[in-house]
C-alpha cells in the first residue's frame, strides 16, 4: 500500500467505541493525511483535529450525523503540530465553547485556552476512558492515549503506519524517542490508532519492528564512520543508497539525531567545521 494512499477511507468505525475522521491533507509527511479519532459511546471525545483543510468539518460532520451524534465532547491533542491542532479554530466556530487540552511545554501560539492534560490526569467520556502517556522524542510535548477498554494505544506520531517517525532537529530526540517507544513496549497494549496510516492490529509487533529499525540505523551509522565517511553527507550517501536523492536532506536529519543520540553516549565526537558540515569519528 503506498504512503499517500489516494483511496484511503475518508471516515471508517474500526470499533465499538473509536471512530476516524481523515484530516484530507495528504503529503510526505502525513501519508494519507492526519487520522482524527472519535472515542466513546456518545458525546465522543476527539483525538486531534487534522491540519485545518476546510473541507474536514464537513466530512466530520456527516460522520456524527451517520453515528447519530450531535457535538464532540471535547478535543485533546497529541501534540502540538499542525497538522494535529490546526483544525482547532474551524471545530470552534462550528460548536462554539469546545474545550481543547494537550500537554503544554514549551509552547507558544496555542488555541485560545488551551487546557494544560499532563500524565497522571485521566480524560473520562462515555463509557471510555483515555490515560495520556508522555512520549516525547517526536515533540517533547507529546502524548500518547492509551485505551484501557480495548488494551489500544492512540500512538499520535510516536508510531505511524507505512512510514517511519521523524525525528526533527531541535525539539526532537532520538534518545527519548527509543525511551519512548520501550515504555509503550511495556504496556498491555493490542491494537495501535497511529495518527497517520491504518489501523495497527498487532501493536506490539509493531512496537518492535520501530525499535528494530533505530537499533540497525544505528549500527549502519557506526559501521559508515568505522568506513572512514566522515559528514552527514557522506553517511546519507551509503546508509540511504537506495533513498531517492531528494529525500536526502530528510535523511540527513535522522542521521543527525542518531549522532546526537550517539555524542550524548559518548560513542562518537564531533569536530565543528567553521564553513563546512560537521566531522564526526568514533570515540
Ligand atoms: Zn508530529
């Protein structure tokens, strides 16, 4: 199935109690687009709001007429990109008052009133309850939402479906981001709602196959530095061989928070260049 799947479901009930609204805005980075979910019985709670594509509260709104509901509870957030909150404003103007949470670090220009939900709180809707987890490495504002009804995670972009996690320069953190992923290993979870793609139906699985993937990244990187490669660059080159080339600034910059995971571990230095990408060898 491609990643930008043109004939993937605009809504779809995959259970009892979840429902998903596609937040229409496909691309590199989102796959078919950002999947909403609608959670519970009635008065559904709403996970994410997609990027804002005015054609979304439309789509969303036949989707409550079909499951005869009237309004969404409230809204919580995984995190703070857009393509999660930008939908916030439109959702507001159709049902005025609507109360939006999320995890609130080191963040600026959030929605109007914006409710701090940190781990520990639990967010209760009928007949379900959703116990965030914090799972930074992709943000370091972001949550996951466990399920206790069905053992399933809302993973948000922590894990996704038909592609990989990015680690942005920055705010992101590979180290966390593996943290992350093994703390989630450790739940009793079944099913996975990744944010972007399909339904995970065997979740730990899944979980695996993520670390599985960081952990041999990794070991190729050592093994490109012991090769004598010396800049992002020349990694990308032989690591991401079969990568188109215009993927390779992307790739750089998970080789780069590999090596920052790395640097943090003391395995490997780094020696600035004044004009030129950084050189990096093995400790
Ligand atoms: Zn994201």
């Amino acid at each position: 199935m491609p990643w930008i799947d043109p004939n993937f479901p605009k809504t779809e009930t995959p259970s009892d109690l979840v429902g998903r609204v596609l937040g229409l805005n496909p691309g590199m980075m989102t796959g078919p687009g950002t999947n909403t979910y609608l959670v519970g019985r009635a008065e559904p709670i709403l996970i994410d709001t997609g990027a804002g594509v005015p054609d979304y509260v439309p789509v969303f709104d036949g989707y409550l007429r079909s499951r005869g509901w009237t309004r969404p509870a409230r809204i919580v957030l995984t995190h703070r990109h857009r393509d999660h909150l930008g939908g916030v404003p439109h959702l507001r103007e159709r049902f005025p008052a609507l109360r939006v949470s999320k995890m609130i670090f080191r963040d600026e220009g959030l929605p109007e009133a914006t409710e701090d939900l940190r781990e520990g709180e639990q967010v209760v809707g009928d007949g379900v309850t959703l116990v965030p987890v914090h799972t930074p490495g992709h943000a370091s504002d972001h949550l996951c939402y466990y399920l206790p009804e069905e053992r399933a995670l809302f993973s948000g972009d922590l894990i996704l479906n038909g592609s990989t996690s990015v680690i942005p320069d920055g705010d992101g953190d590979l180290g966390q981001y593996m943290d992350s992923l093994r703390r989630v290993q450790r739940m009793d979870i079944r099913r996975i709602y990744p944010a972007h793609g399909p339904v995970i139906e065997d979740g730990p699985a899944k979980i695996q196959e993520y670390i599985d993937h960081r952990l041999l990244r990794e070991r190729q990187i050592l093994e490109t530095l012991g090769a004598g490669a010396r800049t992002i660059p020349d990694v990308v080159k032989i690591v991401y061989a079969e990568v188109p080339e215009k993927l390779h600034a992307m790739a750089g910059q998970s080789v780069h928070s590999h090596l920052k995971k790395l640097l943090g571990e003391g395995r490997v230095r780094e020696e600035r260049q004044a004009n030129a990408p950084s050189r990096w060898t093995l400790s």
